[in-house]
C-alpha cells in the first residue's frame, strides 16, 4: 500500500515541507530577532539576501500543501476498490483510526497555508517589507500544525491493509447511524434549503460589498467561513438527495466518483478556493493601516472577496441546478418526510 504513487506524493510533500520549515526555523527566530529594514549593516544586508531564499521556498510548500488536499481526496476515492466493503472515499478513510484526522488535518493546513499565502503576497508587495517578522513567526506557528498533519498521514498510509474489511458511507451517514455527521444528514431537506441559501447569499452579499467598499472584512471572513459549514451541512442533508436521486443517500463522497460523474470536484473545489479567499480577507485586515500597505492591502483584500463571492454564488446556482434535474414528483417526495 506504501509504495503506491499517490501515497509517495503525498507523505513526500508533507515530510519536505516539515524539513524545508524545520530548517527554515532558526533563520526565522534570526528574523523576528534581528530585522531592522533602517540599518545598512552587513548583518541585515545577509538576513534580506537570506530572506528571498527562504520566503521562495516557504511559498512553494504553501502552494504544495494546497494540492495536496486534492490529493489527498482523490487517492482516498480512488483506493476505495482496494478494501473489502469501501465503495467510496469514506469506506478507504475508514480503514483505521487515523483516516479522517489525517483528512481534517490537510484540511487545517490548507487553509492556513492560503492565509499565510495570502500575508506574503502583501508584504512583498511593500518596499519596505512591514510583515516580514510576522509571517516568520507564522511560520513557526504552521510547523506544528503541518509536522502533525505528515504524522497523522504516515500512521495512516502504515495502517493501511489490504485484508480489512472496512465500512463505508451507509454505516455513517444512514438514519441509524451515531455521531455528528449522521445528525446533520438527518436533517430535515426545507429547513437545511433555508439555512443554506442564507447563509450563502450573506456571505456572497458582504463579500461582494467588501470588494467594492473595502469595509467589514471581518464580517465577510466571518461569512465565508460559515457559509463553508452551511455548503457541507447542505451537501450532507439535501443536495446529495438531488444529486443521488435516492431519499436515503447522503454521501458527500460518492458525488466524486465517475458514475456521477465527478460533480463533487465541481462543488468542493470551489468551496474550498472561495472560503481560503475569504478567510484570507479576514488575515489582511490587521495590516490595512500600516503605512505602506495602505493601498496594497485593500486592493488584495478585494480581489480576494471577489473571488469568495464568486464561489459562495455559484453553489447557489449548482445547488439550484441539482434541484430542477428531477421531476416534480420526486422534488416533492425529497421533501417530505421519509421515513
């Protein structure tokens, strides 16, 4: 199971960005110490020359960790024929205990690697660089966070055997089933349709009024990332109904797969772009009143708000789409109560 080719992408991707950051770390402690943009000395003048370097390749592990999600879940679905009783990503994830830690854990770092893209791109922006110290120090932050997320993909992928039989997503998403996610996916279709397109149409409205106003990006952050939970609350109780065509399948990864053909990609790739946007609105704004900033910040924070509306529309509109794909009997027996 180790050794095939997505497996050693993916542990290859997380290991090198824990070393490449591990060996960056004293540099960074170096940084947040000693830079001082106002002195000519010798010893600043090597901290910047260093700091190119080390900012490069800080940002290609970043932009990796970004793909790797992807990755990530693409392997976990396309595995699934390998274990007895996995039909889909959840029955491959299910294997042993560490498969959807490992997942939630990529997921951590996504989104924490697009902010901290997202503060770079700013600070470089700047002639003086104002956010070095900091992003170095998140730096330091995101360490532990991505040294936990190889940790809990290598006990994973080491634990994968191939004679388990696994469960898949009837055992977790049906009626009879406990936890969290079988809670949501009893929902009843109306009221999660209400709090869906709501929420949805909130976030797109403050998005799109902080890309044209420059105000309330916290609010905007706020609502992108909510609006993240409402999209999966809403996967999970009503538009896989639509998408399945079946009142009691509620899979979010079985969308994924050729047979329905790979529609989730469609939804979740979207999700994902517009919420790490708008999380990185909310990463910006401490930074709008530095002095060199003060032009740059706005402007990437509005960029980046249009992109979370965009994204937080258009799962109004697929959601939209998946609904008026069946008839109206079957839109009215979803509906309904089911027993």
């Amino acid at each position: 199971m180790l050794f095939q080719p997505a497996i050693i992408a993916l542990l290859l991707a997380s290991g090198v960005a824990v070393a490449m950051l591990a060996a960056a770390a004293p540099f960074a402690v170096q940084v947040i110490r000693q830079w001082n943009i106002a002195s000519g000395s010798e010893r600043q003048l090597q901290l910047e020359r260093r700091t190119y370097l080390f900012s490069t390749l800080a940002v290609f592990v970043m932009a990796v960790q970004l793909v790797a999600l992807l990755l990530f879940v693409f392997n976990a679905d396309r595995m699934a024929e390998m274990f007895v009783g996995a039909m889909c990503a959840v029955g491959t994830l299910n294997v042993n205990p560490y498969g959807f830690p490992a997942l939630l854990a990529q997921m951590a770092v996504f989104f924490l690697a697009a902010a901290w893209l997202a503060v770079n791109h700013v600070d470089t922006r700047a002639p003086d660089y104002p956010l070095v110290r900091i992003k170095y120090a998140l730096l330091l932050i995101l360490l532990p966070a991505l040294l936990l997320s190889f940790g809990l993909q290598l006990k994973y992928f080491l634990g994968l055997k191939a004679d388990v039989i696994t469960s898949c997503c009837g055992s977790l998403f049906s009626g009879d089933a406990q936890g969290l996610a079988a809670e949501v996916a009893a929902l009843k279709p109306a009221p999660a349709m209400v709090l869906f397109y709501a929420t949805l149409a909130v976030a797109t409205g403050l998005t799109f009024f902080h890309a044209r106003t420059q105000r309330a990006g916290y609010l905007a952050a706020a609502a992108s990332a909510t609006a993240f939970v409402a999209t999966l609350v809403g996967v999970l109780s009503f538009v896989s109904l639509y998408l399945y065509e079946h009142p009691n399948h509620h899979c979010p990864f079985c969308i994924l797969k050729p047979e329905y053909g790979h529609q989730g990609y469609w939804l979740y790739v979207p999700l994902f772009a517009a919420t790490a946007a708008g999380l990185g609105v909310g990463a910006l704004q401490p930074f709008r009143n530095v002095a060199s900033l003060r032009t740059i910040v706005p402007a990437a924070a509005a960029r980046l708000a249009g992109i979370a509306a965009i994204g937080d529309a258009s799962h109004v509109e697929a959601a939209r789409a998946f609904r008026h794909r069946l008839a109206d009997g079957a839109h009215l027996f979803l509906l309904g109560d089911v027993d």
